[in-house]
C-alpha cells in the first residue's frame, strides 16, 4: 500500500515559521510551530519589518499555502517570541522529545538498525562459537574488541570539542533545535559521554589484569558449561527462545510509548485551550498571561496518561524480567539433571529430560514462582545494594550475614533451587542466601571468575552495535531521511547488541552459577567415602578443591582412610554406648535390691 504523505497543517494556525513533526501514525499531535529561524523569533510583527509571510513546509518536504492574515489585524498581530512561547510550552515536554528526537530517528533509521541488528546477532553467534570451542580464546578476542571499541568511540564523542579535532566529523550528528530544553542539555551532555567510554575500557583492562590468575578458573567453567549446553542442545535453542519474545517487548514498549505520549500530548493541548492559551489567544490580540490554576479535566486526563506510560515502561520491564528468569529455569532444570547424575549416566540423562521437558516443567510447575520473582528482584534491587553495603562495612559477610533478610535472599540465583528442589519461591531464596553463607569463598571466586569473561564480551557486543549503527546511519542512501541525532538510533542499537549477547550468552552464565550450588550442597551432602561419593565429575573436583580452596583434591586412598576411620569411630560409640546402658541397669538393680533389704 502507498504511504500518503503526512498532511500539511492549515497554515493560518502558525504564522510565526515552520511546523516540525514526527513521520508516526499520531502525525498531527505532535506538531510543533515553532520560528523557522533562531535569530528572528523575537524579531517585531511582519506588519512593522516589511517582512513577507512565509510559507509553512512540513518535514515531508510539502509547501504549504501563504498564511492567511485576513483574520487577523496587521496592529494587533502579535511579535514572534509571543508565538514561540506559546508553541514551546507545547513542544517542550518529556512525550513530544521522545516522539520527535528518539522515536523518530528510530523511525528513520529503520534500515541501518536492521542492517546492524543481523550483524550483531553474527558477532554474537560467532562468540558464541569460540566460547564452546575454548573459552581462552573467547575471552581474548572479547577483552581485545572491547577496547579497541571503547576507545573509538570515547574518540568519537570526545575529539572534537575537547581537542578541536574533525577527524570523525560526520559520523556523530547532531542538529537538534536546541531551544527546546532537553535538546540543549544533550548537546551540553553528549562530549562528556566519552567519560563512560573511557571508564569501560579502563574496568574492562582492570579487570583483566587484576583477576589473571583467575582467567584458567573462569575459562575453565566456561568450558564445562559450554559442554553441557552442546549435549543438551540449548546453546542454540535459548537464543531462539529467548530473542523473539525480548525483540517483541522492545516493539511493544516503543509503540506503546508513542501512542500514549500522543494521547498525553493531545489533552496537553486541550488544557491550554480551555485555560485560554494557545495561538488562537495572540491571533485575537490577548496578551495576557494565561491563567494556570485553574484546573480543567483536558489536564487530569494529561497525568493518567502521563502515569499509563510509567505504568506500561513498568509492566514491560517486568515481562522482560520474566522471560528471562523463565529461561534460565529452563537451563537450570538441563543442568541439574546433568549433576546429579553418575559418570556414565550424564548423556542417559539429559537425553530423558530433554529440552521440550525441561520447558513444559518450568511453565506447568514454576511460572508462577518465577513471575513473584520477577516483581521482587526489581523492587529489592535499590535497597540491597545499600543492605550489602552496610554489611560489607560492619564486616557482616559469609556465616555472620543477616540470614533472614528478604532483601539479600531474593534474587535470581534462587532459580537453581527451584529447578533442583521444586520447592517455594520463599524456601528457595533462602536456600540459596543460605548456601552462599556457608561457601562464600567458592561462590565468590567462580562467579567473579566467569562473570569477568562474560563482561569482556557483553562490553564488545554493545560497543559494537553503537559504532556499526552511528556509521550505518550517515549512509543517505539506506535512511527515510537525512538523520539529525545520531545518538538515538545508536543507543537503540547498543541497547539491541545487550539483549542479543544476553539471550545468546544467559545460558552459559546460569549454567555456572548451576554447576557452582549444585557443587557446594554436594559437598555437603557427601564426603567422598565409598557410601557418600562426589557427584561432581572429576575435572570439577579437582578445579575447585585445587584452584579455588587451595587444598588437595581428595583420593580414593584418602576415601578409604576416611571410611575406615568412620567405622571404627562408630564402632567405639556403639561399645561405648552398650557400657553405659550395661552400668545403668546394674546401678538399677543396686538400688532395688537396697530398698528390698
């Protein structure tokens, strides 16, 4: 179907310049009349200059008709800052930027997002690729991208206007109508961005360097993990799992935004009129301020608007929380069934769980624990990391944590209790709050570990999605039109470069923090003795008990030795325990026989 061109407003209604709107389906509410040029919106009336009215252009590059001032007397017609105030207090509003600075260079650079949306998603698989392959070489080529990456763009943002530099003129645009409030606090704020860019190259290099002994123990459960995907299969299914229903989300709450930030706008506008402002108040020759006490129904319907949008960005971030708590269930549920299996009987085990099992447990037994989980994790999120704080300065850390603190127990990591015991969203935060009080020091370090290398590559994936859409953009010939703030449809494209590394990457990561519970209860569980053997495959046990306790991995002689000594220390308890009761009778029977006599 052919597109009709967006309407051109009547030209009457903006007779101080141009009308600037977005090419969106609620067109004409967000138009905004303001003065075509800066230097002569203070300028006096035509009717005092000479000047000839100007024709009104809409974006969609129509000309409008010749104003018609018949309506209007030449001495009453009022100056152009009367028509840009009036205009702005329209314009400048949180709804109209988003519609008409990010929404619709979006919209404009469909294409490049697209474009650069296919070659994240083959940076991410060929990630992806090396990582089940050898972590080793993950993690180089992750660190190495991330800097080059993060340097480039810090050269992007901060070149010009703190060296005088154009060396990447063109590729950063920016040409915003900076009377509008927050189009002038960007243009102020974008050099310093190169500050963040700076910072995550210098954390991703400090990262690098600090935790280098703990690069072959990150790897290394990188490496386990990635073999129990590959068995299982969901080192393919979880991204195709995982993105649609992410990418949907992303759709929904931009659409979402944009039809209810019209229908803010729109009552926005009524309010005005209804107070007395707007143009048609300077085209009748009133002057006088508007009246904003008053309190008309237009403004009341402007704040539920207003709030249904905060309301849906909270909902949407929910689902999204969701989903992916929903997946790593998923994942978790494989892995289990992976550990508690014998040498021997792993493959016999993932084959009988099988992904379309794994999905049909967590969605008949668990979605309903994961959907509350999905609503607290957000909600505790602030205060937790002012609780952890607090406990890290008072020293109350490992066993001397708070254990029955609802801020510090619900998180994500209670997924792998669910999926391993079946149990309560309430039991299985604090199992896992629990067992992480118990073996700190293991959790800490492979954590620490295998989130260093998956940092390395989220900061890859995202840097790179920024550059290859801040360049694809100033392509003119792949753009609906020339693009005026780069910024938006780049940040939209790093934000897609994290959804898609973290839908690609998320199984790995639960898959360690799976394998890393799962080991501490069987080391408490068991000990190694004939009757009460590891479940953990051989290279796990040493991994651990090894790199990580520092102590030595423990033997079948050592599994012996321990054995026996058990059964002889039994053994003593139960003579033990037979002298006691044999005394205690005989002490019994003393005393019966002394009251007989």
């Amino acid at each position: 179907a052919i597109v009709a061109p967006p309407p051109t407003p009547p030209a009457q209604a903006c007779p101080s310049g141009v009308y600037l709107h977005s090419l969106m389906d609620f067109e004409p509410v967000f138009y905004a009349c303001l003065p075509k040029d800066k230097e002569k919106q203070t300028v006096r009336d035509a009717s005092t200059t000479g000047e000839a009215p100007e024709a009104t252009r809409a974006e969609g590059g129509e000309t409008g008709s010749e104003p018609d001032y018949s309506l209007v007397s030449p001495v009453s017609k009022p100056p152009r800052d009367r028509h840009f105030e009036s205009a702005v207090k329209e314009v400048d509003t949180p709804e109209r930027f988003i519609a008409n600075a990010v929404f619709a260079e979006v919209d404009a650079n469909r294409w490049p997002l697209v474009l650069t949306l296919v070659l994240v998603i083959g940076l991410a698989f060929g990630l992806n690729a090396i990582l089940n392959r050898d972590a080793s070489n993950y993690h180089s080529v992750a660190l190495a991208g991330s800097s080059l990456l993060g340097l480039f763009i810090a050269a992007l943002f901060g070149l010009k206007p703190f060296l005088g530099m154009d060396t990447l003129q063109g590729i950063l645009i920016d040409t915003l109508d900076d009377r509008l409030t927050a189009a002038a606090f960007v243009r102020v704020a974008t050099p310093y961005l190169a500050a963040p860019a700076i910072f995550i190259v210098a954390r991703v290099a400090y990262h690098a360097i600090r935790n280098k002994n703990k690069l072959g123990l990150g790897t290394t459960l990188l490496d386990v993990a990635g073999s129990v995907l590959s068995l299982a299969g969901l080192d393919v299914v979880v991204p195709l799992a995982a993105i649609g229903p992410l990418v949907s989300i992303a759709f929904w709450v931009m659409f979402g935004t944009i039809y209810l930030s019209a229908v803010a706008a729109k009552h926005f506008h009524d309010d005005r009129v209804e107070r007395g402002g707007g143009l048609a108040k300077y085209a009748s020759g009133d002057t006088s301020e508007t009246d904003d006490s008053s309190y008309t129904a237009a403004a009341g319907w402007h704040g539920v608007y207003r709030g249904a949008t905060v309301f849906h960005f909270l909902f949407c971030g929910w689902l999204a929380t969701w989903v992916v708590l929903f997946v790593r269930c998923v994942v978790s549920t494989v892995v289990v069934s992976w550990y508690w299996a014998r040498d021997g009987e792993r493959e016999k085990k993932l084959a009988e769980m099988g992904t379309v099992r794994a999905f049909r447990r967590v969605a008949f037994c668990h979605a309903g624990s994961l959907a509350l989980l999905a609503f607290w994790e957000p909600v505790l999120l602030v205060p937790r990391i002012f609780v952890t704080l607090y406990c890290r300065i008072r020293g109350f850390v490992g066993e001397n944590a708070p254990p029955y603190s609802y801020v510090l127990a619900y998180r994500s990591a209670a997924v792998c209790q669910i999926a391993l015991h079946g149990c309560s969203l309430r039991r299985a935060c604090f199992n896992q709050h629990h067992l992480k009080m118990r073996n700190l020091e293991i959790v800490r370090k492979c954590e620490a570990a295998a989130d260093g290398a998956m940092f390395a590559g989220w900061v890859c994936t995202a840097l790179a999605s920024f550059a290859i859409c801040a360049g694809l953009s100033g392509v003119d010939l792949i753009v609906l039109r020339p693009v005026q703030w780069t910024l938006a449809p780049a940040s939209c494209a790093s934000l897609a470069g994290t959804v898609v590394f973290f839908a690609f990457f998320m199984a790995h990561r639960e898959a360690v923090e799976t394998i890393v519970q799962c080991f501490c209860e069987d080391t408490e569980r068991n000990n190694g003795t004939p009757l009460r053997q590891y479940y953990a495959p051989a290279a796990l046990k040493k991994l651990i008990f090894v790199d990580v306790q520092g102590h030595r991995e423990p033997s079948d002689r050592d599994a012996d030795d321990t054995f026996e000594a058990e059964f002889k220390e039994s053994r003593r308890a139960r003579r033990a325990e037979r002298r006691e009761k044999k005394s205690e009778r005989a002490s019994r029977m003393g005393s019966v026989l002394e009251e007989a006599y």
